[in-house]
C-alpha cells in the first residue's frame, strides 16, 4: 500500500526511486545500503521481495500472517527477524501489539508491516532527515528501528501504571463491583504483556549474544543496551503483576471484613432486641393472674429492668470491642 | 482393515498395488518412495512390517498398543515416530487424541493408526492427487502428514474459545452452579490439552533441531515452520488456563459479594423491623397503669416515634452505603 | 528366611542347590548365568554375600535397612541397584512400598528383599518354567525383574483411580464432611505416589542411557521401553493430582454457594415475616384508642394489606431470581 | 574455653598434649594425624589457628563469626568446610542450629563451635576410645564428624512428626484456634528446617562428588551415604510440608463446614419460629371482631395449624437432608 | 556537584588536586592508583571520563540515566559496574534505592553517583585517613566500596525485621483493618527488596567467579565473602516473605474463625429467644377460651416450662460446645 525506499553510497546522494533492475544490481553489488519500509505489501511488491531479494518462501508466509512470534532465522543471504510493537486501543485503553518483520542482508534493510507503526516512523524519519545514519550500514539501522520500537513500550507501561494505582487507591478506600472488574481486566492485560514481552526480550538478547553474519561484532554492545531496556521493563511487569495481585488479594480480605462487620452489626441488634422482646410478650401473655400487671408501679419496674438489659448488652459489646 | 499403499519412481506411473516379494525388492533397491498407510493393520499386515520392512518388535507393539506417549527412537533400518492427532468427541464437545505411528526409512514411510485420522486422510489424498509430491522424498511426506495433522488442532482450539468466551461472559452477568461446572470442565479440558501438546512440541521441535539419518538437512526449516505453530498453539492454551483461572477467581469473588449482598438486606430489615417490634410489645403489655394508654393521642404518638425510628434507620443505611 | 537359586550353563540342566564352594568357583569363573533370590536373607546368607559375591560393607547395609531411596552404585565385580515395588494395603487400600535390592555382576544377579514382592515372584516363576531366559545374561534377567515390578504399579493407580472418579462424583452431586476426609486422603496417596515413581523414573531412565559394565548396549532399548511406562505412570498422577485438587476447589465452591442458599433462605423468610409480625405488633398493643380496632371490617382490612405485603416481597424475591 | 586434642602416628601411643613447637613439626613434616577440637576457642588459641595451622584471615574470621552459611573453601594447605548441627530448643521444642567450622589438611584435621555440639562430642570420644579409627586418616575423621552429626538430625525430625501427626488428630477431630496457632508455629519450623537443610545437603553433596586434595577418592562413596541420609531427611521434610499445608487446608474447610452447619441451625430455627410467632401475632391483635377468637374450639384449632405448620417445616428440612 | 580525587604513588604523599593535563598522563602510564569519586557529576566533570578517561558513550549516558540494573560491562580500557545502595524513608521507613557507577581501569577507580551514598562516604573516609589502602590496587578499592555498601544493607533488613514482629504480634493477638493495611504494606517492601536484592547478588557472584582483566584474581576470594553475605541478604528476605505469607494466611484464618464465633453468638440468642417468644405469643391470643389463663398457677407453670425450655437449650450449646 505504501513503500519508502532509501539508497544511500557514500558521497552521493540519497536515492529515493529506483527501478527493480537497479534495485536487482545494488542487490548484486553489495555496495550502499537500501532500506525498503514496507506497509501493507501488494501483490508487486512481494514479487520484489521474491525475485530481487530472493526471500525463502516461508518468510513470504511469515510476512503476510500476522500471528507469528519473536523470533530469529538466518538463511544463506539474509537474516531474518519478527518483533512485536506495543500500542493501547484508543478508547479502553487495552493492550495490543503490531508485528514487524524485518529482512537484514549484506547492504539492505528491508521492514515489512500490516499497520503503521509508531517507532518505525520515526526511525524513517530520522534517517530521511539525517541520511549520514545509513552510513554505518544496515545493521545500525536495525538498531535504531529495534530502539525506537522498544521505546515505544514505555507509553503502553504508562497507561497500565496509571490503571494499576487507580485499583489501589479504591481497594484501600472503598471497593465496589466495579474494583473487581478494573481488577480482572488489569490481569488480563499484564498477562497479555508479560506474553508478549517475554519473547522479545529473548529476541533481543539472542542479537546481543550470538554471532550473526550481517551484524557487525561492534553492535553487540549497542543491542545488549536495548536489552537492558527490555530487562527493565519486564521487571515493571512482573511488579505490576505483584501489586495487582496484592489487590486482589486486598479486595477479598476487604470483603471478608466487611462481611464480619455486617454479621456483627446484624448480631448486636437481634442480641439485645430479642431479650427485650421476649419480656413484652411475657407481660403481654394473657394470664388473669401474673405477678405486678395490677400494681402501678409494676411496668416502670419491668421498663427499668428492660432499661439495664439493652445498656448491659451494649456495654458487653463495648468490652468485647464489637462497638 | 484399510490401507493405501502409494509407490512413486521418477517418470513411472504410480503403483498402488504390488506383491510382498515386489515390496521387499523395492525396500532392498532403496529406489523410488513408498507410502504404506495402515488403518487397524490387520495379523497379515503386521507380518508385513515385521518381516518385509524388519521393524523391530518393540516398535510393533507400540503400533498396536494406543498409549504410547509422542517420541522418537532410531533404528539402524528406520526411525519410529508417535504423535498424536486431536479431535473433540461428537456432542459434549470433549477433547480427545489419536495416535499416530509413523517408521520412516530410506525410501519408505509407514503410517499405522487405529482410528481414521483427519490429517493424515488429506494428506493421503493430496498425494493421490499430485504425486509429484513424493517426488521430494520420504521425509517430505511425513513433513506433508505432521503439518496437516498440526492444522487440524486448530479446531479443537475454536471449540475451547467458544467454550470459554461463553464462560466468561456468564461469571461477568449472573454466574449459577452450571457456571462452576463448565469452569472445571474446560480445566479439565485444558489439562488435558496442555499435557498433550507438551510432547508433541518437544517431538516436533527435536526433528527440526538433531540431525537424522533419513531426513534431509533442507527439510528442518519446514519442521521449524510446524514447530513455530506449536509454540502458537501452547500459547493460546496457557492463555485459556490463565483466562479460566481468572474467570474460577471472579466467580469465587461474585459469590462472595452476593452473599455480603444477602446479609446486608437481612441486616437492614432486622435492624429496622427488631425495635419497632420490641416498642409494640412495650405498649402490648396488661399492666394496669402505663402511660398513655388511656389517652386519645397515645397510639398516635407512638406511631410517629416509630415512623422515625424507621426512617432514621433508613437514613443511617444510606450514609453507610448499604442501600 | 526364604531363597531361590538358579544357575543356567548353555546346554546344561538347570541347577537349583550348590555348595558355597561350588558358588565361588562359578562367580570366579564368570561362566553360566546364576541368580539368587534372597526373602528376608539370614545371617548365613548374608555371610555368602559378603565373602562370595564380595559385596561392599555399605551394600550389605543398604540391604538390611529398608528405607533407602532408589539408586544405581557402581562397583568394580558389581552394580548395586535399588528399586521400589508398590502395592495397597488390604481394607483401607492405601499405597504402600517395598524395597528391591539387586546386585548385577558379570554372571550373576541377586535380587534381595525382606518381604514377598509380586513382581519379583512373577519373573522367578517365569524363569523357572522356561529357563532358556537365562542364557540371554543377567542383564536381561534385570530387565525382566523391574518390568514385571513396574507392571504391578498399574493396579495400585487403577485403585486410586476408582478413589478419584467416586470422590469426583460426590463432589458433583452432594459433597459431605466424608468427601472432605476422602479428598485428603487420596491428596496424601498421590503426594506418597508422586514422591515414590519420580526417584524409580529416575533410576531406570539412569539404566536407559548410561553406559553400564554389566549391561549390554542392546539391552538399554528395553530399559528404554520401561521408562515410558514409568512416564505414562508418571503423568497419569500427575493427572490425578490436578483432578484432585480440582475436586477441593470445586468442594469448596460448593460449601460456599451452599452457605449462600441458607443465607438467602433465613434472608427471604425474615423479610417477609418480620413486617407482618410488625404489624400485628402494632395492633395488639393497648391503646384505648385505635383506629380500625372498634370496626367490624378492621380485622379483614389489616389481613389483606398482610396478604398484599407477603405476595409483593414473593414477587421481588422472584424478580431477584432468589427463589 | 573448652579444646580436646589428639595426635596419632602409627605405631605409637596417642598424644593428647603438646606444646606449639612440636605441633608446627608436625604440620611441617605431615606425618600423623591431628584432632584438635576447640569449643568457644580463645584468643591464644586462635593465634595457633593462625600462625601454626596458618589459616587466611577470612577462615579466622568465619571462626568466630556464627551466621556463616554451609560451604567449602578450598585454600593452599587445607580446606575450610561449614556444616550446621541440629538440635531443639528445651521446653517449647523449637528447632534451632549450631555452627561447625571444620578444616582439613593433609595430617590434620580442626573443629571448631562455639557450642558444645552432639555429633562431635561423639565422634570425639568413640576416637578417644578407639583410636586406631585415626589410622584411615583425617578425611576419615572428617566422615566420621559428619555421619554423627547428620546422625542427630533425625531426632529433630521425630519432634517434627510428633507435633505434625498431634496437629493432623486435632484437625481432624475438633479444631481450635490452638490449632491454628500450632499449624503457624510447625509451619515456621518447616521452612527454618527446609532453608536449613538445603545447604547442607548441597555441601555434602560437593564433598562426594568433587575431587578434593585431602580428601582420598575411596572415601566419596561414604560420602555419598551421607548424602544418601540427607536426602531421606529433605524427603521427610518436603512430606511434612505437604502435610502440614494439607492440615491447614483442611482447617479451613472445617471451619468452612462448621459456619455452614451453624448457619443452618439459625435457618431451620428462623424458618420455624417465624411463621408460627405471626400467626399468635395475628391472633393477639385487639380487633373487637375477628373470627375464631370467641368461639370455643378457635384456640384449639389455631394449635393444630401451627402443629402442622411447625412438623411441615420439620418434614421439609428433613427432605433436603438438613437435619 | 561535589567530588573527591585521591591519587596514590608508592613511597609518595596522596595527591588530592591535579589539572586534567597530569591526570591524562597518569591514566597513560598506568602508574599508581587514582581513585575519582564524584557526586551528581557536572558537565565538566563528565567532560573528563568522556576525554581524559575514554569512558564508551554508552557507559556516560548509562551514569546520568538512574533506572540502570546492576550489570558488568568490560570495554577495552576499563569494565563498568552499576551496583545499588539499599537505605529507607525517613519517616514512612519504607526501601528505597540509590544507583551507583563505578568504571575500573588499570590504575584508575572511578565511583558515580547522583546522591550521597552511606557506604560509599564510609570507603571513602577510610582511605583518605590510612592512603595505604590504596596500594594494594584499584581492585582492592572496588572491594571496600561494595564491601562498605553490602553492609549497609544490614540497617534496613533490620528495619523490615522489627516491622514484620510487629505484624506477626498484631495478628496472634487481634488484628485489625490496620494490621491488614500493614501486612500489604511490608509485602510490597519485600517484593522490592527481592527485585533488588536479586541483581546484586548475581553481580557480585559474576565479581567472585570471572576472571577480569583489571581485577586480581587473589581479590576473588574477598569478593566471594562479599557473597556469602549477599546470600545470607537474601536468605533472610526469603524468609521474611514466607512469615509474611504465614502472616496473611494467619489474619484470613482468624476473620474466618471469628465471623463463626459471631454466627454462634448469632444463633444461640436466636435459638433461645424464639421459641420463648412464641409461648409468649401463644398465651398473648386473645381467644376467650384458652386452658390455663384463668387459673391461679398458669402463668407460673408456663414461666417454669419456659425456664426448663431456655436452660435445656443452653444446656444443648455447652454439649456442642459452643459456649
């Protein structure tokens, strides 16, 4: 759907249009370094990728599907390598990701995706502006794309720390239903990030440790600092894993308590309501004898003694700390 | 009871049938590919195995006998490889397994299984169709055969997203006893699956890794293509097992909000009805002598004390949040 | 208290009692196969252990005790193997173990133990009628031992399966305080079981691979073939275990949603009658006067508004989904 | 304060004083073998430790030091090993641990503890009785401190399982908050025990498996009975984990239970008493007109309702196996 | 902001000042030892490690950035080590963290930070009062910087320490909604203190272990105590989150246990109260003809019967044992 190209050689100018023939002599040359950004691949472009680049037909497949995981695979003219980048649905604010395949060969770069990504706009743009970067060849250009793309997880944590001290703050003060749902939805997100992180994160490290052919050994350094990154944001994660689960655990405790409270609210009234009560019903029983009923001071004795029963009680639940 | 049998040789017809003694030339010659695919082998074809492809007895048994686990052994003559193929039963919708057995040799490769297997039919088929395919050799055929058998989990794997999908919405609206009860289904469901794709993966992923005797170094990069869907796979099943665990957890917490419900309607109309009650006993007591029993405006002013009593509490409940 | 002896030399009849002189001579000469089975072995048998067969002191010790652990020693004229058969006890069915010890030497094997072991007595007895199983080595007599050993592990899982599938269905339908006592007396049998099969596993997965003096190469596809009993059996508990303890959650949701079915029962009952019971409060106190008291339709009136309030808290409890 | 010394040459009587010339020949010529126990060593024995023995500051340091982890420390002329003793405090039975600080050189062998240690009190007086046991060595010696010691585990462990089985008779039987605080207190001892243990057994196992300079090849398969015992002990405490985690499972079922049962008393009781209590409520209501109330047989036939009523409700309960 | 510079040359006086000029010709010669300790680095000062000490552009940004991890990093001409200080909050008492640099060079230390570190003052002050430490190498100053700083870890376990007795006193005696809040509270402080710890241990370990070019290999063992303590560090945390744990679980219990002793209290008043009222009802009707009423001793046979009534039912509860 739409392609940005970059040729760069030294001491030339930045090349923006080519025809597939000159492309397939670059190719040929090894000299320069192209960067082909793909979005949405059409029909003829693929047939680039095929012919010119001579791709392996499973990586044509990988590029197509969007479901593949992180993951590195080196064939006899280039490596190849999918990356996940993170992004929030506009208005839930939900997790989700966008993949990214990229094709690293001798003296091109080549980036395919399904939808614009945020942290390889950038990187073209930095590049158009400043094309002395394609200088240090196409390795350093996976590097600024991997960095830009990484950089751009940090937006998403953000969103998900701000949810995360929201839960906290109504667990402490006054749960509801709704904490319960701002819980599970927050689960499910971690959970879905902590998936999704894993596997870059070990992409990442695997470019900072192992020998490949088109990485230069120098850039090994600049790729273990991404890693870094990629370590430091897990680490979020697994907190905010920790922390919510500390609310869950929170909210039910909060419940149970709440239960108690009511349970001893229920049990105070019915304690000291029932006594009384029972002694109305004895002078209320229809008996032509019973003791004090014709005496006049009979019910102010009865209304004392009802009197002291209630503030025994209510002193009894004072003792026992229940008021 | 039923077997195909397949014998492709470059620029010949292909042979669906022959004799044991054409067979057992064909198995010395090493020349052309042949496909033997046994469903219930009967003693005769048995005999065939042991006697014409030499396999060894303990692999015989293991073809008859259905709990093998997946796995891999080497034999000086041929490979013996068991995997499993899912399915779910006709109406409750239940995950279940069928084993397949695969011996793969020079020129030959051996598919035994007791129940008819949806991958290996199209898979068998697709052959018939085009039998150039086995043109590429054996172990092209059994990468053919674990491929679709691997595409015909994914069913399996939409019956267990409905299932759970349809969980979750429950819990969300009204969770009732069937609610828990399709919850430990589909855990039970999903244990099942987890322990049944464990193996396979490590199977799959052990033929894309070791070096084989009878299976070309070229042919790896597809079994890592199977083995990159199997890592799918087992994601989205850890993802059910952590989506189930969260939906048994908003059941288990829905249920305990209900029952606080419960007792705060029983403490409020106990609270409210329990001193009304006791204040018409009072006046429901024979005493001769109480106070403003004779008097006109009595019952009337008791009533009013009791209308605010009863809205006072009513007010208290409100501030506390209860109603 | 109980031993059997049987020496196999090709072509030779199968001797049963030997002098300990004759005894040295053949484990000096490292000719025939011999295999002794010691019950409870006596002092004077251990004495032929001792300076016979040469068994080191430690040996001799693990012998006698009976609480070692599953393990594989090597020595210079023997390997010291301990292995562990299962059974259940009469009534109450629970599992219980006994020790094997076995010494395995150029041309002997020993298999010690201090109570009757079905495995061991089947193996014996199949030895004894076709002896032509000795002359494949001793070796081969070990594998024979701890195969018919292994294969006595499946009844004891077929009792704990009968256990489970009961405890399941009570749970299902009316779990008691004797589901509960059950439930953790099968969670104690699997924790017991698990701990038993995981060292064995180990130990004949041990004699599968390593490269043993006393054990033909060829044997070890055997051995082989044992372990994948022992992971079947292996994954078969661990099944159980997670049933189990899908049981217990499901035992204690029900408890929990048995305790809201009360609580709702002892809520609906007060709601409606505590108001009624409110009302005839109200006309059964004393006041002299009373609107309604005097009148001839009073009673009928204060009874339909009763009736009314009784049927409209049916019909919210109805519109609650409650009853 | 308190230091016990012996030195053996073979032929020769046991040394048991010596001054710290004769001690540094000895050292210095590495004939022999020397014990020196020391319990709370002082400072002049310290400086032997140091200029005789010549051990590094960080061994001294460990010495005195009593929260030194178990390890082994490997150093020119000797090594430095730390093993813990068990044993239980008097009267409340808590398990509590002592240092041991053992080195081992070629001809010599040290302990040092700042308390008076079971194990090594043993081994120092069965050496004191025997001591040709010190002809095999110092690294002899050092198996036989070690089995003694690992020897007085297993009475810690018989307090272990008093308690737990005294815990598991309580739950099952008629639990109480003292069993709640039991179940606290034998956890804790669990996990002091388990974080205990560990170690040592990690320690132990180096000591069998590794190749030391002064300890001879020969000796590891005792080592390796040691290890052996302790990984029996780590057994029985991962059983006690396990059981003890069950019985609080099982604690809060019952209390679970138990609530369900109390809330069913107060149901049937409510369910019962309310009705009836209406129904006099009704008929105590002063209406001049109400039916029944004047005729004769009204009382009586207003019983035998609530008769009904009451059994119904009784009858009812009894049908959903309440009572 | 502020710095400190310490330059040690055998046999000569510490140097305190210099011009950058001698300090490029130090660096060249590799002589003496430079120890260059700077707090919240200015841009002049980092002017200098960017020119005089060649420090990576990665290492520079990785000194102002304060969210690195701990990690080793070796370049050429010096190895970067990012290691954290542990110390609380001055009221609130809760962990915080402060990063420190610390760039290792032949003849150079240097230590960043961007607050005033304990530890690091401490080293710091040592030095500068006996510069002979210094001659024992920049390695030997790397030692007494993380020795000083592990060190100062103790205060703050103890902090937690004091905090964790006091929730585990709280909760035996009567926990409330606070003890709640403090439980959640240390249980975050544990979780950071174990992401914190976790790091640090693994690079310290690295120190003990590798072998670097500008550390000794005779300082491994100095590291390695270091290590040790590190151990012992996260030992006790450990241990402080499973009494947490017990804590939390000790709390549940005892809202549980004590929501059943309300119930019982509940249900026990219920019990009695309710069948007496209902005598009181029954003899409350006003049929004219009833038995009893108008006999003398009615009413006090239905009183005895009433009290025969309440002492049974409590006399049922003692039996049951709930009062």
């Amino acid at each position: 759907m739409a392609s940005t190209l970059m040729y760069y050689k030294e001491n030339k100018e930045l090349v923006k249009e080519m025809t597939n023939e000159e492309m397939k002599n670059i190719i040929k040359s090894g000299e320069g370094v192209l960067w082909l950004d793909l979005l949405k691949p059409e029909k003829s472009e693929m047939d680039i990728l095929e012919n010119i680049f001579e791709l392996h037909p499973l990586t044509l497949e990988d590029c197509i599907n969007t479901i593949t995981r992180p993951k590195i695979e080196q064939f006899d003219n280039y490596m190849f390598i999918v990356i996940h980048a993170a992004s929030t649905t506009p208005r839930s604010q939900r997790v989700r990701t966008i993949e990214l395949n990229v094709c690293l060969g001798k003296n091109f770069i080549i980036t395919i995706h399904q939808e614009p990504i945020k942290g390889v706009g950038t990187a073209v743009e930095r590049t158009q502006k400043n094309h002395q970067i394609m200088s240090k060849g196409p390795d350093s250009l996976l590097h600024l794309v991997i960095d830009s793309l990484v950089d751009n997880y940090i937006p998403v944590l953000d969103v998900m720390d701000y949810k995360i001290s929201n839960i906290e703050t109504q667990v402490l003060a006054n749960p509801t239903q709704k904490t319960l749902n701002d819980i599970f939805a927050a689960k499910k997100d971690i959970l879905y990030l902590r998936r999704f992180i894993g596997p870059q994160r070990d992409t990442i490290n695997f470019l900072s440790k192992e020998n490949f052919q088109f990485i230069h050994n120098k850039r090994k350094v600049y790729f273990r600092d991404v890693y870094d990154n990629m370590i430091f944001i897990n680490d979020t994660i697994d907190n905010y894993r920790d922390v919510i689960n500390g609310a869950f655990d929170a909210y039910l405790s909060k419940v149970s308590d709440r239960t108690n409270e009511i349970m001893k609210m229920l049990t105070i009234i019915a304690t000291i309501m029932m006594p009384l009560t029972l002694i109305t019903g004895v002078y209320g029983m229809n008996f032509s004898h019973m003791p004090l009923l014709k005496w006049h001071g009979g019910f102010y004795i009865v209304f004392v003694v009802m009197l002291f029963i209630g503030i025994g009680m209510l002193v009894y639940f004072k003792r026992k700390e229940w008021i």
